[in-house]
C-alpha cells in the first residue's frame, strides 16, 4: 500500500519582486529578483507557524525568510520603507554633489 505524505502539501499564492540589473562577473548586468516571494500554508504541517497562511520571502535571490506572521512581515515592510526614505535622503545629496561638481 502506497502511503501518501500529506506533510508535503502546501498551497501558495506567488507575488513577483522587483528586478534590479545586478552586475555579474561572468554573465554581465543580469536582472535579479528582489523582494519576491508568496503567501503560503502548509495544512498538515506539524509546525503551527507553517499551517497557517504565513509569508515565504525572499529578498534576494535565494535568500529566505520564512513563516513570516503578519506583524513579522509588516515589521520588513517598515524597514524596507524607512531604507527606502534613506535612499531618498542620499539621491538628494547625490543629486547636489553633482551640481556642485560641474
């Protein structure tokens, strides 16, 4: 008799991430994932953080961050965000630099 390994089924809804232009030695500038992932459960996982519907993320390829909950997902979300405002701060200094430059 063939058993079945229910633990192995998982049901997902994927999101895409951004794609930076990433420099890669060998390859050239190849456009890389960022921020991607899924919204995913595993209903007969022994793992109370997998059989609920959690957060797969990956915020660079191959990088994980798994069963996010939702407050663990907003916490990134807000990190990302405040980095986000940084990067604004630093375009405008970029941006002045180059003016006094010339």
């Amino acid at each position: 008799m063939h058993r079945h390994r229910l633990d192995d089924l998982s049901h997902s809804a994927h999101f895409d991430g951004l794609r930076l232009d990433i420099f890669d030695a060998e390859h050239g500038t190849l456009p890389t994932p960022v921020l991607a992932g899924r919204i995913n459960v595993d209903p007969y996982s022994e793992d109370p953080r997998r059989n609920v519907p959690h957060i797969h993320l990956e915020p660079f390829q191959d990088e994980v961050m798994e069963c996010l909950d939702p407050q663990e997902f907003a916490a990134v979300i807000a990190q990302v965000r405040a980095h986000c405002e940084r990067l604004d701060e630093v375009h405008a200094q970029l941006v002045m630099a180059r003016a006094e430059y010339r």
